[in-house]
C-alpha cells in the first residue's frame, strides 16, 4: 500500500504534466501512487503520457469540472495514509515528499497539512503560507490593492491557510473536512480548506 497518493489535475499540458512526473519519480523514496486528473485530455496525448508512465493512474475527465471538483474525484480513488496535492507545472528538486513525512512526523497531532517552500522559475520565493485571509483581501489583491507578505521559508512554522500548488494533508482528515469545496471552480478552494480545517481546530 502506498503511504502517499500523488494527486495532479493536467488540463491537456504533456509539456507540464510529464517534468513534473519525472521529478517524482527521481526524488521519491517512499512508498507512492500518482493519480492524474486527464482534463480534456487529446487522445493522443492520453496515449502518450499512458505509454511513457504506466505506473501513473490516470482518471479521463472530459466534462466541464472545476479545480476543486477535479482533485475530489482523484482523491476518491486515492489508497495513502497521506495526499499530496500537487500542481502538475510544479516540479521536485529533491526529496520534498520524503521531507514533508519526516515533517509531518515531528508536528503535533492536530497539525492538518505541510506545505515546502515554493520557488518560481527564476528561482524567488513565493507564498507557501498565507497569514488570515479575509474575503475582503481576496477582491483588493484582484485589483492590485493588497499585498500579500512573503515568507521567509525558512523552517517548520504556522501558517493560517495553504497554497493549493503543493502540500500533504492526511487522506482521512481530507476526507472528513469534505475535500475542497466544489462551489469554488478555480480558486480559492484551497484557502476554502484551510480556513475550515481552522474552525474545526486544526
């Protein structure tokens, strides 16, 4: 049995989906499935990922389905003790999994998720952690009228709400919270998540 379920949405990008698969595969020790999401996939580039990674589980979603509803369906079928949630643009340059477990190990028992450092590709930091975010700075920061702070990301430390790029959330607690919130298509499901794991004392 796999400890960790690899869930990725791919909207029809190969060039995105299949960097992002050979990470994995090269920086990962522990026990793993990756389930894709093959969104309005072309059937020859279903054939094509399928052919080069039949290791890798793919789901055919052709209907009109949101971010939200599109990981729910994936982690449906997911057998770990853990998910990690991971953008298919997004590649491994080490063992994060592995260090997101041994992470996850050393937190205490009512910690919901861990998310690594996240770096663009000009090698900056970006938002791995968001401080409370209110709906009101949702709409300010879509007209350029809110900030928010980057982290040092450095270490282990409490973060309010996630980002849904890439982070490990044990399966039953994703479960029991209900997944992400399917009224939400394309963000922010993920801050939807978090801010309930909150309110349930997480």
């Amino acid at each position: 049995m796999p400890v960790v379920s690899v869930i990725i949405v791919c909207m029809n990008r190969p060039d995105n989906l299949r960097p992002c698969l050979l990470s994995i595969k090269k920086n990962t020790t522990a026990a793993y499935e990756v389930i894709v999401v093959a969104y309005r996939f072309s059937a020859d580039n279903l054939a094509a990922m399928r052919a080069e990674f039949p290791e890798v589980q793919f789901i055919v979603n052709d209907a009109l389905s949101g971010f939200a509803e599109n990981n729910n369906l994936a982690v449906r079928q997911a057998r770990g003790e853990f998910l990690f949630i991971l953008n298919d643009d997004t590649e491994l340059p080490g063992p994060t999994i592995d260090r997101l477990l041994d992470d996850f190990s050393k937190l205490p028992p009512d910690a919901a998720t861990v998310s690594p450092r996240l770096l663009n590709a000009d090698g900056s930091l970006q938002l791995c952690g968001r401080p409370d975010y209110p709906a009101r700075n949702y709409v300010r920061q879509q007209w350029h009228r809110y900030r928010e702070p980057i982290d040092n990301g450095s270490g282990l430390f409490r973060s309010w709400n996630i980002s849904g790029a890439a982070f490990l959330v044990r399966t039953q607690t994703f479960r029991e919270l209900g997944g992400f919130d399917e009224r939400y298509y394309f963000t922010p499901e993920d801050i939807a998540f978090s801010t309930l794991a909150r309110r349930r004392g997480l």
